[in-house]
C-alpha cells in the first residue's frame, strides 16, 4: 500500500507562523522563538501523516517565506544590492529578498501558475556566482528522522527554477535563463549527496512548469539535467512531480523518459487528459504517483469514482506500482475542518480540508490494496449523495437569468474617450489625478470593534459609530494630504472577498479556514457551494456616508465578479463561468444602486483575472472571453458620467493587454514597481491605450517609503509613453496590511512628487 503528499500547509492550524513572522519582524521576539515555533510546526505535520498511514511523506515543504526564494537560497543566488558576503544564507539577507529594507527594495513577487500564492521570482544573469548557501533542504531531512519520520526531501527542479526566472536588472531581456543549468546543476549534486549520506532513499523534484506550452529546446533542458544528475542520483528513488494541469503529449514523452527517474506524479484532478496519455503508453517499472486528491479545493473527494480510475491505472501500470496521492501540494487549501466549529452539520459533511485529504489519501491507498475501509466510503457516498439532492444548492431563478448571459455581448453604449470627456465635465479632475487603491491600515483597535460586533459584544449603533469616525478620519487624512480621488479606507471589511460573500447567498464562510498567499499574508477563502444572487445592497449605506463628508469624488469600492470566484473555495459541480456570471449579476445590481445613491466613482478590483488564466495556450481565449464578459456585465448600464474604475495586482499582464483593453473600464490601476516597470514595455511596444491608466508608483508589500524624486521619477518614465491625459497617479495596491506611519510619508511623497511634475508640464507649455 503507497500513498503520498506532494505538500504541506506551513502557516499552522491557527496561522502560528505568521504570527511568529510578525513578531520577529517586529523586533518583538527573537530569532531562537521563530525557530521553535516553525520547528513544533514540521513536527506536528509529519507526525500527523506519519500517524495517518502516509508512506511517502514530504519534508523541505516548509517555508519561512516562499520555496522558491529557498532555492535562490540554496543556489547562492543573492542579486548584489543585499550586500551578502558568502557563508551561509541567514534571517537578515533571505527577509531582504523577501520584504526589501530600509534601504533596497524586495525583489518580484508574482502568481505561482495560476493560484492565489505568491513566489520570490529569481534574478538572474550570466555573471551569477552560484554557491550551496543554504542546507535547509539536508537540516530538515536529518530533523525528521530525528523524530523517527523517514521523508522524501523535495526540491524545485532545476529546470523549473529557471524558467520561472527573470533576466536579472540590466541584463537583457533576450538572455537564455536555461543556459544557466550547467551553473546549478553542481549545488544541486551536491545536496542530493549529503541527502544520501544522510540517509535518504526517495527524492521529489517539482517540475511544474512541465504542464505549460514549453519549445523544444526548453523540453530538451528537462532530458538535458537528468541526464547529468543521473550518476548522482544512482542508488536514491526519484520522483519528478508535475502539478496543476494535463502534461502535454510532448512533454509527457521527455518526462517519461528521463534517466535515473522511477516514478512520475501527475495531477489527475485538473489533468484529466493525461489519464489518456498513461493509457497510451507508461514506461514499464516505473511508479506512477496518481493526484487523484484535489490539493486545490475543499470539497470531499468522491472515493468511490477516485477508486476506479486507480483501479483502471494499476490494470495499466502493474499492481504495487500506483502510489495514491494529492493532486499538488495541500499548502492551496485549509488546514484542518476540526478547527471549523461554526459550519452546519451537512456542509462540513461535503468537506476536506487539509489533514481531511491526508485520511482521503490513505483511504484509497488501503481500498487499492484490498483493505477497503467500509464505513469511510458509506459515509463518503451519503455525503456525495447529500450533496447533489440539497435543495440549498440550486435557485432556478438565478440559474435562469445567468444562462440567458451567454447569448448577449454587454458593452456601455458610448466609446471609452467620449466617456471620459463627460466624466472630466463633471469631476473636474487635474491633469494627473492622484487617488489610492481603496484600503487603508487596519488598526488593531479597528479589527476588534469589528471581532466583538460580530460576536455581538458591542451595538450596532455603537459599531456604526467607531466605522463612521475611522472613514471621517481617512477622509480628511487624504483631503489634507491633497489627493484628488477618495476612498473610504474599508474599515468595514475584513477581507476584499469575504466581504461581499458575507452578503451574498450561496456562501459559506470558515473560522480558520486560511491559506497562505505570500510571506505571513493569510486569506480566508469563502466557500461557493449554491448559486449566488444579492438579497439587499452591500456597501451603498458606508459609501453615501463617506460621500456626504467630502466635496471631492469618493469611490464606491467593489470586487469584481472573477475575483470573487479565483479567491474562493468554487462549487465543482457546474463550470466556472457559470458560477462567475451569477456573481457579475448580483455586482451589477451593487453598481447600479451606488450610480442611485450618487456616488460618480465606482471601482470594480479585478486583481485576480490574469490569476486565473489556463496554464495552456489552447484553453486561454475561452476563459479571457467570459472572465472579460463578467467584468463588462456589472457596469453595462450606467451613464457616460459614471467613472468605472478597476484595479490588478502582481501578475504578467503584457501577454494579456488586449483583453484588459476589451474589459472597457474607464480607469485602470496597475501593479507596476515590485515587477521593474515590466508593465510600462506593453505600451513602448506600441499597444495602443485610450483608457485612463494608473500604473502603480510604489510597492506597499514593503515597508520601504519612497522618496519624492524616485517617484517623480517613474511618473516621467511613464509619460515617456502614455499621454498625459490619461495618467493617474497612485500606490501599486491597497494599504491594508502598511502601518500609519509608512503610509502618511509615502503618499506624501506621491503627491509631493504628482505636483513638482504638474508645474514642470505646466510650464512647458
């Protein structure tokens, strides 16, 4: 019997690393308290799948920050301006990478695939002297078998590491990353021998990018770097691990043939073609590690359908050859549902969330092997059955009004430029507006008033008090620091989703249902399990309010309906463009009643569209056709004189310009700095864009406050090649997560740096 976890979650049942991150970046406690909290944490983790029966458990799963930043540890591939010397890698340089200090900036952080986590994107170029700095990979190894765990280490292949690499800053962008393999592959040797000195028998490397539209000369590095680590590798089991999506016939073909690899894991849950791939063809002896356990959502697996497709694979790949296991790494999903107390007996009977897909995992394990656990699988298929028959699940009216969506394009009756024009008539903006994303600090006063009216500890009049005198106090915090367009800070909301799926039907929500995004950024995701509709307005009451206390224009501050989706837990059971048209729907209902109460600005974050992007080319033009759709039904109807804002976060957007241009809003705002102006090359590239613009002139993911001349300096590298009249000025995302003091300087600055090239443009006239 063989089952395996590809991953882990690190942050803890109850977020206990981010908390230990926090303090320690804080300076509130000590390096020694950090490790010992994230050393109980790895121990609890593989006692647990040790306890549940997991025979291929994984260690170096764990992070202080990001796996792929502990490989750029690993390698030795610190980029110069962190001013590290050599030896090994420590707490100061990897936080450097990481968050950036005082006095340099983080390096890029970006979507890994198409989730909602984050990673540290490699720097690199030909003059990167690669060392083994850092032996996490070994220390954690030795550390678990220690305690009696004997763990199958895993690594970032080296293959991957480098495609998911930039050119680092002034090398050219046209510079071979894969040449670098020769560079890495020596560190890597050397960490498989003292792996296998240590002990180890089994080795993961992940190699995802595996599943992406790779050329053939990126397909030969994978045959390439096996070849040479081969002899390395001899007398150790290896496993490549590809995740997230089908492998495409090609690469299927070099991975299944890759020298010194005994077995090959694949996410049989999004890749449901590669079942056909394994079919046609599996090479003899090799282990087949099957995903047949969704890593990346919380519903239960269907044990009885999960069953047969691994009976059919053992009839293919020979019996004790198939090793059960998560579709990827558990780090996508919640960490325990026995931590989830407030959930209805029916609905948590429909779930698994991490330590749930463990017992799953090992369940089909045992049923494989002729030990099938009875009273698992009954009450498995009672839920199955539950589920599908609840009448809390279907509304045919909704069902009715967003299938009617399909047959209609919904587009505003006016072109963007002459929308623009009335809406500069009637706001009577400067040129180059200055506004924010939409949240401000969240203060820990502001998080408990919000925790004891929830618990009903405090009145809602008393609630409605302390939320109208912290938007009063952002308010005239931002009429004093000069900025042109307002929001209200958000102090109402937890979460830019959670928010809205509070008030809308067909959610649920958890009480520790948490997921890391970056660093110590935990999100809470809610669950879709029913169709969605609004039963009464969500944020029209704190709007008017933030409106009726200022002259200048306040946005009204929504999340768009694919953001809603990709940051949710979504219902499996119909597709997701269904489920996101039912949500674009209840936010047009939102827009249209904050046009009635007034309110002229109106921004709709899509931050997450470019997140949910298929990883293969073939299947991008149908989701980009309905995601872009979605956005364009919530502001369909409302006057020239509405400004429709939107807003995208970290992601490589170049590559989707055009739908972003097709999505029609009248202002977007744009990460811009953390990823080195990438965005600003789409338009010296000639895309032409008539829309206003306001790519992001400082990163809030870092503490670092910006000088006035380094703002004012990517404002003028901006008018370099967009028109003025259609740039805003802003900060790269929201302010939640920044403390007061950072942000008062820094928009400071921004504006500071906003009127110094006002006169400049005026008197060049």
């Amino acid at each position: 019997m063989a089952s395996h976890i590809v991953g882990y979650p690190r942050m803890g049942p109850k977020r206990e690393l981010k908390f230990a991150l926090e303090s320690f970046w804080d300076g509130k406690s000590s390096a020694d308290d950090l490790k010992k909290v994230s050393a109980d944490l790895r121990s609890s983790i593989w006692k647990q799948m040790s306890d549940a029966g997991i025979k291929y458990i994984p260690s170096n799963t764990f992070s202080y920050y990001d796996q792929v930043l502990d490989t750029t540890a690993m390698l030795g591939a610190v980029p110069p301006r962190y001013g590290w010397t050599g030896g090994e890698i420590g707490f100061d340089t990897y936080f450097s990478m990481a968050r950036g200090n005082a006095s340099v900036p983080a390096m890029e952080m970006t979507k890994w695939f198409d989730t909602n986590y984050h990673f540290i994107v490699p720097e690199l170029g030909p003059d990167v002297e690669f060392s083994y700095a850092s032996h996490k990979a070994v220390e954690e190894y030795k550390e678990a078998k220690a305690l009696g765990v004997d763990t199958v280490p895993v690594l970032v292949g080296p293959v991957s590491y480098l495609l998911l690499s930039k050119p680092a800053k002034g090398v050219e962008k046209s510079f071979s990353l894969i040449s670098l393999l020769d560079k890495i592959l020596p560190i890597y040797k050397e960490v498989v021998a003292e792996l296998k000195a240590a002990g180890a028998s089994w080795i993961q490397f992940d190699e995802p990018t595996l599943v992406k539209d790779l050329e053939s000369h990126q397909l030969q590095a994978f045959t390439s770097a096996y070849s040479q680590l081969e002899s390395s590798l001899s007398g150790l089991n290896v496993l490549v691990e590809t995740y997230f999506a089908d492998v495409p016939a090609e690469a299927f073909k070099t991975l299944t043939s890759l020298e010194g690899v005994t077995g090959f894991g694949f996410d049989l849950v999004r890749g449901t073609k590669t079942l056909d791939l394994i079919k046609g063809g599996f090479p003899s002896g090799k282990y087949l590690f099957a995903g047949v356990v969704d890593g990346r959502n919380i519903w239960a697996n269907d044990a009885a359908a999960s069953l047969s497709i691994l009976q059919s694979l053992e009839c293919i790949v020979g019996k004790d050859k198939v090793v059960v296991s998560s579709s990827c790494s558990l780090l996508h999903t919640a960490v325990d549902l026995v931590n989830e107390t407030k959930l209805d007996k029916e609905l948590k009977s429909w779930l698994a969330f991490a330590a749930q897909k463990v017992v799953e995992v090992n369940a089909l394990a045992k049923a494989l092997d002729g030990r099938k656990d009875e009273a698992f699988f009954s009450a498995n298929a009672a839920a199955q059955a539950s589920r599908k028959s609840s009448p809390r699940v279907t509304n045919e009216a909704v069902q009715k009004a967003a299938a009617a969506l399909k047959s209609s394009d919904h587009r505003r009756a006016t072109n963007v430029s002459a929308r623009l024009d009335a809406q500069q008539k009637k706001l009577k903006l400067p040129i180059l507006p200055t506004t924010t994303i939409g949240s401000f600090p969240q203060t820990m006063d502001l998080r408990r008033v919000r925790r004891e009216f929830k618990a009903k500890k405090v009145s809602e009049e008393n609630y409605v008090k302390a939320i109208k005198e912290e938007i009063n106090k952002v308010v005239k915090l931002q009429e004093e620091l000069d900025i042109d367009v307002l929001v209200h800070g958000e102090p109402e909301r937890n979460d830019m989703v959670e928010y809205f799926g509070e008030q809308l039907s067909g959610f649920a929500f958890t009480v520790n249902g948490w997921v890391q995004s970056y660093g110590s950024r935990c999100v809470k995701p809610p669950i879709i399990f029913g169709d969605v509709s609004r039963p009464k307005p969500m944020t029209v009451f704190w709007s008017s309010m933030a409106q009726s206390m200022t002259a200048r224009p306040m946005k009204g501050m929504l999340t768009g309906p694919v953001t809603i989706l990709n940051w949710s837990f979504v219902r499996n059971d119909q597709p997701r463009f269904e489920t996101c048209y039912q949500i674009a729907l209840a936010i047009k209902d939102e827009v249209e009643d904050l046009e009635k109460a007034g309110i002229n600005v109106i921004q709709i974050d899509e931050a997450a569209l470019r997140e949910g992007l298929p990883l293969r080319k073939s299947e991008e033009a149908f989701y980009l056709e309905w995601a872009v759709h979605s956005f364009r039904i919530t502001n369909c109807g409302v006057a020239d004189t509405t400004q429709i804002h939107t807003h995208m976060c970290y992601s490589n957007f170049n590559d989707i310009i055009h739908s972003i241009i097709d999505m029609d809003a009248d202002v977007i705002t744009i990460e811009n700095s953390r990823s080195d102006e990438k965005l600003l090359s789409v338009f010296r590239e000639g895309v032409k864009y008539g829309a206003g613009i306001g790519p992001g002139v400082y990163d809030i993911h870092s503490p670092r406050i910006p000088s006035t001349e380094e703002i004012a300096d990517r404002v003028n590298k901006m008018l370099l090649v967009l028109e003025t009249n259609i740039l805003w000025v802003n900060p790269d995302c929201g302010l939640k997560t920044r403390k007061y003091t950072e942000v008062k300087p820094a928009l400071q600055n921004m504006v500071a740096a906003t009127k110094l090239i006002r006169t400049q443009l005026s008197s060049a006239k």
